[in-house]
C-alpha cells in the first residue's frame, strides 16, 4: 500500500525550503493547482543551457520518480515548458539556478 500523496503545493513548499537551505536559488515561474497539479522543475546551468525534470510513474519500482525528461539550450527548454502550460494550465514551473547541476530531486522524501 503506498503512502498518501501530499498536494502539489505542500511539496512545492517543502522543495523550495530544501533548495533555499542548499543555497540554490528557486522561483516558482508558474503556479499551477495546489491540490493535485504536475509539477516540472527546469534547472539553469547558466551556460545556455537547462535540463527539465518531470515525475513519471515506473511500473518497475511501482512509484513515481524524477526523470530528467530533456536537456538542451535553455530557451527550446522555455518553449517546451511553455507548450506544456497551454495544454496543462494546472501545471507548476519551478526554476532553479545551479552551475554544477543541483537539484536534489534525488533526496530522500523529494524523490516521489
């Protein structure tokens, strides 16, 4: 039996709170559903370039999980976020700013 879902919003709250204590810089660049909206992550690199992170399902592993979905310069990454928000106007963006790549999609209680 899996554990109960936390909304959209509580999770983007708690994922800011841990960014912001990693010293990564977050801004939520649209605010989607607070109960139940997806939720894309676009980290900067600041060289041109970006990567996005969306959660997908893994039957395998039966959770869901952060897969990095696209990386490429950062505006094809800005027009594919925009083409997903007018198809899913519930949809959360969060951009995060990191040199080296962080994102701590990874972390324990991020992770899914």
């Amino acid at each position: 039996m899996s554990a109960p879902r936390l909304t959209a919003e509580f999770w983007v709250r708690a994922y800011l709170a841990r960014l912001r204590l990693a010293g990564v810089p977050a801004y939520v660049v649209a605010r989607g559903d607070a109960t139940a909206g997806a939720v894309m992550v676009k980290l900067a690199t600041l060289d041109g370039r970006a990567q996005l992170w969306q959660r997908q399902f893994d039957p395998l592993e039966d959770r869901r999980q952060w897969t990095c979905a696209t990386r490429d310069a950062e505006p094809e990454i800005d027009a594919l976020i925009a083409r997903e928000r007018r198809r899913d106007p519930d949809l959360w963006v969060i951009e995060l700013e990191d040199r080296s790549g962080r994102h701590l999609l990874n972390e324990p209680g991020l992770d899914g």
